[in-house]
C-alpha cells in the first residue's frame, strides 16, 4: 500500500520516530481510514484532494486545530508526490485562502449595512488595518489572536452586535 512504502521510505531515510507516529496516525492515517471507509484500495488525487478539503473546512469552522489541518495538508501532498516520482522532497505547501470560516469572510451586504453588527464592526477595522503601516504578520496576529477570539465569544453567546460586556468578560479570561 502506498501509505505503508510512505512510511518505510521516511523511516529509511532517517525520520525520528516522533515524525513517523504523526504521520502514521494524522499525516497519513486520515487518508488511510478515508479509504478504508470507502472500500476504495487504489491510490486516488482525487480521493486525497477531496479529504484534505474536507479537513480545511473542519479546520476554518474550529472543529480541529491547525497542527492536525497541516499534517493533514502536507500528507496529502507527499503522498501525491510519493505516487508520481517516489520522492519524499516536498517544498512548503501552498498557503490557502479562507473559503469557510465566516471570521474571515466578507459580512453579507445586509450585516455591512448594520453598524452595531460584530462581524460588519470586525470587518472594518480589518479594512482599515489592512491600510495601516502595520506588517502581514501583525495583521495576521490580530486576526486569528484578537478579531476571531472577539468574535468566537460573541457567537457562542448568540449575540450578532457588539457588546463591550462581552469583550470585558473576553479580557479577563
């Protein structure tokens, strides 16, 4: 099985045995279980785009952390690599532009329209920054460290205004 001679090769070739165990169980180990579950006993791209796929969503929506979409992320691709010329050499991946998270989406015209709305608030002071001197990196900070955790906080409390309590409350967690 291509998963297995993955394995085999990266072990040969010096892999620390902590490596090995997180790809044998995430890295490789989703697309294994993807295909068990369908009976499916081939190598298939299209079988490996869709999992990885699937991950990013679970990954954009909070149901799984970045270290496992990443290990989920850079299987698919060595695996895809393996199969076409038996390199594990991989470059970095490709970044992902967000397509599920609603924390990085535009709001709808009708929550833009909406001042007091958290996600039309977000998003403007997003724009804004985006203009600033700041670097990628910090806005990147904010983002994930500030506007998603101001966010998550107002979601999980049913409220789609801003509400400083909230954002008190979010400070002294």
């Amino acid at each position: 099985m291509l998963i297995e001679s993955a394995l085999k090769k990266m072990e040969s070739e010096g892999a620390s045995a902590h490596m090995l165990k997180n790809y044998r169980e995430t890295g490789f180990g989703v697309f294994g279980r993807h295909f068990q579950q369908h009976g499916q006993t081939e190598y298939s791209t299209e079988a490996i785009d869709e999992v990885v796929a699937k991950t990013r969503g679970e990954y954009e929506c909070g149901e799984i952390a970045y270290g496992k979409w990443k290990m989920v992320h850079r299987g698919g691709e060595l695996l895809k690599l393996f199969n076409s010329c038996g390199s594990l050499d991989l470059p970095p991946c490709g970044r992902w532009d967000v397509t599920h998270n609603k924390f990085h989406c535009e709001p709808s015209p009708e929550e833009l329209d909406d001042f007091e709305n958290i996600f039309s608030l977000v998003w403007r002071v997003k724009e804004a920054l985006s203009e600033s001197i700041l670097s990628a990196k910090t806005r990147s900070n904010y983002q994930y460290d500030g506007f998603d955790r101001i966010l998550k906080i107002h979601v999980e409390r049913g409220s789609a205004r801003y509400s400083s309590e909230l954002l008190g409350e979010l400070i002294e967690q």
